[in-house]
C-alpha cells in the first residue's frame, strides 16, 4: 500500500476545491453552544514512525489539534478523545481483516504526550464507530450537543465512521480537511468527496476556528 506524506496546504485546497463541487449550496454555519469535538485516534500506534501503522501526514495535525483543543477548552465545548483498544476476543473482523490489534498494554496505544486530555472524556472503542458498544451518544446528549468536529485519523477508516454514524443519530458532523489525515492522498480525497455529497459539508480548519471564535 502505498504511504504519502501528502497534507500540504496545496493539497488541502485541491481537496476543498473538488470537494465543494459535490456539495451543492449547503450553509457551513457552527453553533458554539451546541458544539462537541471528537478527536479520533490520534495514539502512538499511528504517529510513532517504527509503528507499522504509522501515517505519515498524521504528525502535521498535531499543532491545530492543539490549538482547536485550546481553543474549544476556552468557550467550554466538550472534548472527546477515543482510543481504539482491542482483545482478541472483542476484535471481531478486526483481527481478520488487519491481522493484529493495539493492545491496551502496548505503550503505542497511549494518545500522543502533545495533546492535553485533562478535563476531556477518553473513549475506549473496539471498532471503527465509537458509537458501538459505548456511552458516546449518552455523553454527547448530556452535553446537548448537536453538531460535532470531527478530527484525527484515520480519514477514510474511523473519521469516515464517526461522521456517518453521528449523521444516522441526528448529528451535524464536521471534518475539516485539514485535521485528519490517512495513509495516502486518493483515501483522503475520496472520503472527502462522498461525505461532501452526502453527509458533511466540506471545511477547513480556519473556517472552525473564525466560528468558534467570532
């Protein structure tokens, strides 16, 4: 399979550019007070690059993932952080399809030093969908949470999931081009352009940040 480190300022536009074409005249608009942030995944597993799931554009999201982290602690905007954690037992297809899993006493399972958890909520999910088997509905609603960021990795795996799952619940998801990342350009690009059509409108980083800030 082939690996990119391919997040570019030019290739997030590229991305923004094709994408918006596939969205028609959808309104980006964010309400502050009915805002959650779920940042997916960003563990050692995916950002050391001995790991052999290491994703190359996945380091370049570090510094807004923390900016939007402070950023959402400011005006009190609920922060999940979701850890994928596997036994062999609760894997399922998971083991079958990847082989191996992260192991919960596996040092690369940790999130990244970089980002702050303090006064977050840490999911622990088995699955792509951190819906499945979890309290993330039941969390999001005691917040009165409507719409969601979505952020981390991988685009077209998990990302891609958590936007389509919290659209069949009622959700308004968001997954800025820019905050997610997956092992190569045409993965990315794709998830983009059918989440476009169908599900999210398409967003970069700074267009968040300008409305949870004005």
């Amino acid at each position: 399979m082939l690996k990119e480190n391919y997040l570019t300022p030019e290739k997030t536009l590229e991305i923004f550019n094709t994408a918006k074409n596939y969205s028609g005249n959808r309104e980006f608009k964010l309400n502050r007070d009915r805002l959650g942030l779920i940042i997916v995944d960003m563990q050692e597993y995916f950002l050391k690059e001995m790991s052999h799931a290491f994703v190359p554009s996945a380091f370049k999201l570090i510094g807004k993932i923390i900016q939007l982290i402070n950023t959402c602690k400011r005006f009190n905007i609920p922060i999940i952080f979701t850890k994928h954690i596997n036994t062999k037992s609760n894997a399922g297809q998971m083991k079958r399809w990847w082989k191996n899993v992260i192991e919960k006493e596996d040092p690369l399972s940790e999130i990244h030093h970089m980002l702050d958890t303090n006064n977050c909520t840490i999911i622990e999910k088995t699955q792509y969908d951190p819906f499945y088997k979890t309290d993330l509905e039941k969390i999001l609603n005691s917040q009165k949470v409507e719409q969601i960021i979505v952020c981390g990795v991988m685009t077209n795996l998990c990302c891609e999931t958590v936007v389509r799952s919290s659209f069949v619940r009622g959700y308004e998801p968001f997954l800025p081009i820019d905050l997610t990342a997956a092992y190569n350009y045409a993965f990315h690009l794709s998830t983009i352009i059918n989440l476009s059509f169908g599900f999210s409108v398409p967003s970069l980083s700074d267009q968040i940040f300008q409305a949870i800030e004005k």
